[in-house]
C-alpha cells in the first residue's frame, strides 16, 4: 500500500469539495471573521517584532498562487513545522516555493481556496492574540497559534482546521524531500538533512531530476 | 486505431491474470484482444520521483473522478478513496509491486474440508486441488523469472527448485536469520519476482531499491508489462489497447456474451466481439463490471465473499555504531528474510488455525513516506510536528538502523466484506462506482495479532534496541481476491471450477475474483498461477470446438 502515500487524497476528497455555503463563510474570513473574541483576557499590546525574527527577510514579490502576506504566513508556519534549530529545516529548502508551485497544479489547485483563506486566518488569529502577522511573531506565538489550529481550537465557524493543518503538515514534508524539480528541497537540502542518496539509476528522459552520489 | 470487430477472445485487464490469460491463449494460437482502463506506460516512463509516482495518481485514478466508497464497521457514511484500486496501467499492480512470489501451501485448498466452519465466516474449499493448479506455479516461475531458493523453507515443499538463485540480500539479513534460530523458526529467502541474474533476454536486478511503489526501468521485475504481455505480443496475436474503460459486457438472447463495450481516451464509445470475454479487472472491478453488466449473477453471489491479505507491520531499531549491526552493504537494499513456521498452526488455541507469513526488510527508500511515518499519531490527534518530528527523524535516518516486518496472513471471507454498485455516486464516465464494506472477522484479526507478536520476537531475539508496530487496520487493500468464487454448485457460487461463468459459458474470471480463500502470503504468483490453469481450459474447449 506504499504507494498511496499519506494523507492527502482523503484530505483532497474532503477539503476540495467545499459546499457553496462553506466557500461564503470562508470567504467571508476577514477582519471580524473570528466568531468569538477571547474573552476576559484581551489581547497584549502589540510589541515590536523580535530581533531574531525571519520577518525582516526581502519578501517575494508573489508567489504564482499565493499573495505576498499569504507568502509569509505560511512560510512560517512550515518553518515551525520543520524548523531550523536542528540543522536545516523547511525555511532553507524553500518549502513554500514547492507549496506555491504545487498548489497551482492541476493536482492540487482545488485545495488553492482552503489555503489561502486558512494563511489568512492564521495571521488573523496571531494578530488577536499577539497583535502582529504571524511571520512577525516569536517562534513560541508562532507554536502557539499552529497548535490552535492542529487541534481546532481557533474560534472560528465552519472552516476545517485541524485538516488544514495535515495539509500544510503533508505539504511542508513533501516541499522538504520531494524532487527539487517541485520547487523545495533546495540545492537537495532536505535529502542532505537525512542522508538520502538516491541510488544512481538512468531516469529516461527525466534529465531534469536530481542524484545524489549513492551512500558509501 | 481503437479496435473494433471480432476476436477469438477478449481480455478486460491486463495485470497478474490479464497478463498471464493473454499469454496462455496467444501462445495457442487465439487473435486476442486486451483492452486495458489505464495508460501503457513503458521502461522509459519509470523514474524515481516519489511525488508524482506515489503521490499524485500515477497508478491510480483521483478520488474525486473514480472514486471507491468505502464503508468500514461504525462509518455513518461511506468515503472516497483510491485504497481499493489495483494500478490502471498495463501490466495492473504488477508493474509496481515488491514481487514477494509465494505460492498457496496444499492445505489452503481446502480449508473447509480440513478446519470446517468457522461462526460468521463463509468458508470454502477451492473446487480443485493443489495438484491441478502445481503445474502452473512452476510454469509461471520459468516464464516469468522468480528467485528464491525452495530448499531452505521447510513448510512448504517446493519439487521444482526456482530458475533464479535469491536475490542478493544486505548482511543484516544475518541477524534476522540468528533471531529466527534462536526462536527455532526458519528464515529463508523471500522468493521475488526480481532477476537475480540476466534471464531470458531480461539484464538483472540494479538494486536501485525503488522497486515496490515504482515501475523496474530496466524490466529486472517480472511484472505481467516485462513478461506474458511482452511475449504475448510476440506473437503477433496480440491487440492491446490501453485507456480503453470498459462499460459493459453484453449478451445475446441465447444467454452468451457477445461483446464488449468501451469508451476510447477520446470517450468515443466503441464495440469488439470474442468468441470467449475474459474478466481480469480486479477483485473489485471485475465484481463491479459484472453487477453493471447484470450477468452471471443468478446466484446473488458476485460481489460476495469479497477478499484481502490480513496484514500488520512493526519495526525493530538498532543502535549504529554496535555490534548488532553489520557493516558495509552499500547499495544493498533488499534484506528479504521470510518465516512461514506459523503457516498452519493448528495447536497454537487460534480461533482459526491458519496464520500466516513473516517478512523481514530494509524500510523503503521513500523520503517523504518515511516522514510521514514518523509523524505519525494515534487517529485524532494532530501529526507530530517542530523541534519533536525532527528528533525522531535523527534517531531514524542517523542514530539507529531499522529492520521492518510485515506479516501477511489468512483473510477469512464473511457476510460483512462484500462489493456492490454505489446507490448514488457515479465515476466521471457516468457509471455507478463500487461501494465495499471493509471489515475483518474476528478469526482473522486474532491470527494477525499473533503473528505480530512473533514478528516483533524475532526482532527482539536479534538484538533490536527498540520495537514498534506501524500498521492500524489488518488489511492489505492492493491485494484482493473473492467477489466470483468458483465452485462446482451453481447456486453458491459464480463461476465453475474452470472459471467459466455458470450461467453464461463463454464468459470466464481469470484473475482473484474466483478464490475460495487466497492464503497466508501475498497472492500474486496464484493470480497468474490460476489465470495459467483458466487459459488452458479456454484452450481445449477450442480444440474440442465447444467456444
């Protein structure tokens, strides 16, 4: 059965066929969208972003699908996921060129809808709680509000939290050791990262893919 | 040219029992017409992207366009998945298999005979013996190429030594092998349906280790592609058609089948005529095709008795630099061990004394899989993630060595397993898709948890550092039979123990469809095995003039 490969396909039948209902209330994900303010505690005053913070990097001009603030979301949110602290992690492989690439196949363009308005509600909910995107949070707000969303407790009606999470989850995996042909795995990071040697092998026609020397 | 007009015989499908029915009746001298769902890829189409060959339908068709519904035990509704389908493609699931080629041992034939009636399981002898299908095995191993090496595996008596010695195997296999002494068990090479040599104009096996999930560029696997279809074609005999999607098998007044109808890459809906219609779709698929078709059915049967491999699988960690891990073995990436000690196990207190087989390997290469496994979590909660998934990911790519097992054992039918036509969802064609009912019998869910037990005590006695289990549900859904079950009482069962239809004699089920039971192994080798045996029926009633 290896060769169904993971999460997606369940998650493809579920997430791509939003009801016409469930693409309103998506849509309608924007400044008020959140359906219950956290209650009693308000959220802190914003406070500068953290020196350490990947913020400051030179934004992409768009991405072929994914506007520019879409762009850093997400781009940290798969840096949490895989981060850097233990060797590379998702941010060097470029995960996200991979996502922005991937998600405009014909493959994957249905889930386009569900991730850009899920990027959206992420820099949402991290401005509620700490009053700035996402991708100008430290990196313990940014667990904070991944961890919100992995177990669906954003409040927030009707949008499919915990299964955007094992897309972005499967995504960000698939961005890290996929070909880099698919836009991540930048100069093989991520096959260096876990001593993957794909064994030398003719690939017919397919001279675009990538080797590396077979492991001694 | 998408055929149309006559044919002595035409084939729906084109993997283990297409392939091998194709064979049987073009070497006969039959004009042969193959018409297959999926694309031909070749040699040249394989490459080693587990992205796009595992994990955007490749093989297997999208959810969303032809989906299978699935309903398991508690499920309100059924869902949409792919788990169910064999690759469309020519060659089917053997283009991308592992080739673990075992045959059926002689007791599997006759389970009812021999353990009787379990409560809640449909149980049945296979209307022949293991004598009259032997034959087979040994052609399709010589035609095919399977190594192995019968004389270290003392449960089942093999006469005819393989044409191919086993495939060469990493030095940890050594630990697997002191494990299973140690535990008085017998490891012995899994026979694969790999060249392990150069073989009848075939070059050998590259150890690449993208085998299992991808398709052999240099056609060292022994798929139905590399094989029967090859030297089917060879014959001049041989029409192929690819993307062809068969809709219906129609029948004249008489009660024969006459036709088959299908629609082109185009959609374009076309027509051809055999003497003699061969179903080879799959367990599934060829129950769907017969339901759609409403023929031979007479007995309410097809789409019953519906059957999988039960399956489990774990893993056993060792630490590296140690002593319990042998150096070297670069490029190596098969370890291939098996156990079949546990086979029949009629002392063992098993609610059903058939148990099963053990297979030790080397983890697949597939990055992004192993990740995933990794990840992994209990169903519901969230996959694991941050600084935790890459802790795991050290102690698994860098710190330790893995050697994975994977027990695949008896699948008892029972009421509850079964395939009919979807009441409302409809494929992109507009055809009703089919809708199974997965569920496993207690007996069968009790032998797989016993042979889990003994893989993970092999491992242990081996030396492994740390033992885990991998699998969830004891079901291997890519390999299937049931859905047709031969037998000689028309009204228990859907085609005679030649695989002729009962009820409509030119029409014949040569792939799993027609097992009573499919054994304690993987059963690949018995699909092409009985689709051999059906071919050569087909044969002499030709010589006979009774087609």
């Amino acid at each position: 059965m290896r060769f169904r490969g993971g999460p997606l396909l369940p998650l493809l039948t579920h997430l791509s066929q939003p009801s016409r209902r469930q693409m309103l209330r998506w849509s309608a994900l924007g400044a008020a969208a959140l359906s219950c303010r956290s209650r009693g505690k308000s959220a802190p005053p914003p406070t500068p972003a953290p020196a350490d913070s990947h913020a400051a990097a030179a934004l992409p001009a768009q991405g072929k699908l994914l506007a520019a603030p879409e762009w850093r979301a997400l781009e940290a949110a798969t840096a949490r996921i895989l981060p850097s602290d233990d060797g590379a992690g998702a941010r060097e492989a470029g995960v996200i060129r991979f996502i922005d690439a991937e998600l405009a196949t014909p493959a994957l363009v249905k889930l386009a809808p569900v991730v850009i308005q899920g990027a959206r509600l992420l820099d949402q909910w991290a401005r509620e709680r700490f009053g700035r995107p996402l991708a100008d949070c430290a990196a313990g707000e940014q667990d904070e509000v991944l961890d919100a969303l992995a177990h669906g407790r954003i409040p927030v009606k009707a949008f499919p939290q915990r299964e955007l999470f094992q897309l972005l989850h499967t995504l960000t995996i698939e961005g890290f050791v996929s070909d880099p042909v698919h836009g991540g795995n930048a100069g093989m990071i991520g096959w260096r990262a876990i001593g993957f040697a794909e064994p030398h092998l003719r690939t017919p026609g397919e001279p675009a893919h990538h080797h590396l020397p077979v492991k001694p | 040219m998408a055929p149309t007009g006559s044919f002595d015989a035409v084939v729906v499908g084109s993997g283990a029992g297409g392939g091998a029915v194709a064979y049987a009746l073009t070497r006969a001298g039959f004009r042969v017409c193959v018409l297959e769902k999926g694309p031909h890829y070749t040699e040249a189409d394989f490459f080693h992207d587990e992205l796009l060959v595992c994990r955007r339908n490749f093989f297997v068709p999208s959810p969303l366009e032809e989906p299978h519904m699935i309903l398991k035990p508690g499920d309100r509704a059924a869902q949409r998945s792919a788990d169910t389908w064999i690759a469309c493609c020519v060659g089917g699931g053997t283009v991308h298999m592992s080739g673990f080629f075992f045959r059926l041992h002689r007791e599997d034939l006759r389970l009812r005979s021999l353990y009787g009636e379990v409560a809640g399981a449909s149980v049945a002898d296979w209307p022949l013996s293991f004598d009259q299908l032997e034959p087979f095995y040994d052609q399709v191993e010589r035609v095919i190429g399977v190594s192995g090496d019968a004389a270290q595996n003392p449960a089942e008596p093999h006469k005819t030594p393989y044409p191919l010695a086993p495939i060469l195997s990493h030095p940890a296999a050594a630990l697997v092998e002191q494990g299973a002494r140690k535990l008085g068990l017998h490891a012995f090479p899994t026979p694969r349906a790999l060249l392990s040599a150069d073989y009848a104009g075939r070059s050998a096996c590259q150890y690449c280790g993208f085998c299992g999930s991808y398709g052999c560029e240099v056609g060292a696997k022994s798929s139905s592609l590399a094989t029967f279809l090859a030297l089917a074609a060879r014959t001049g005999k041989l029409t192929l058609q690819p993307r062809a999607m068969v809709t219906a098998v129609g029948a004249d007044r008489r009660g024969r089948a006459r036709s088959v109808t299908y629609l082109d890459a185009q959609g374009a809906l076309h027509e051809v005529r055999g003497r003699v219609i061969v179903l080879c779709c799959s367990a599934v698929e060829t129950a769907r095709l017969l339901l759609q078709s409403r023929l031979a059915n007479a007995s309410g049967q097809v789409g019953q008795n519906l059957l999988f491999a039960s399956f489990a699988s774990g893993w056993g960690r060792f630490p590296i630099p140690s002593p319990h891990w042998p150096p070297g073995a670069g490029g190596l990436p098969f370890l291939d061990r098996s156990i079949q000690d546990f086979y029949l196990l009629p002392q063992a207190g098993l609610p059903h004394p058939k148990a099963g087989t053990l297979l030790f390997m080397l983890p697949h290469v597939n990055p992004i899989f192993q990740l995933e496994r990794l990840a992994h979590t209990p169903a519901g909660q969230p996959p694991l993630w941050g600084p935790t998934l890459k802790r795991r990911m050290r102690e698994f790519f860098h710190d330790t060595r893995t050697i994975e097992w994977e027990a695949f054992g008896e699948f008892l039918p029972h009421p509850g397993c079964d395939v009919t036509l979807d009441p409302e969802v409809k494929d992109r064609f507009g055809l009703p898709v089919a809708r199974i009912r997965l569920a496993v019998h207690p007996a069968t869910g009790a032998a797989s948890d016993f042979l889990a037990q003994k893989g993970r005590s092999v491992l242990e006695a081996a030396g492994a550092g740390a033992l885990g289990s991998s699998s969830e549900e004891p079901i291997y859904t890519v390999l299937q039979a049931g859905t047709a079950r031969m037998g000689s009482d028309p009204a228990r069962s859907v085609t005679d123990p030649t695989g002729q239809a009962h009820q409509v004699k030119n029409l014949y089920v040569a792939d799993g469809s027609g097992f009573p039971s499919a054994g304690g192994a993987p059963f690949t080798l018995t699909i092409m095995a009985n689709a051999l045996r059906v071919g050569a029926h087909i044969v002499a009633r030709g010589k006979m003039g009774q087609l």
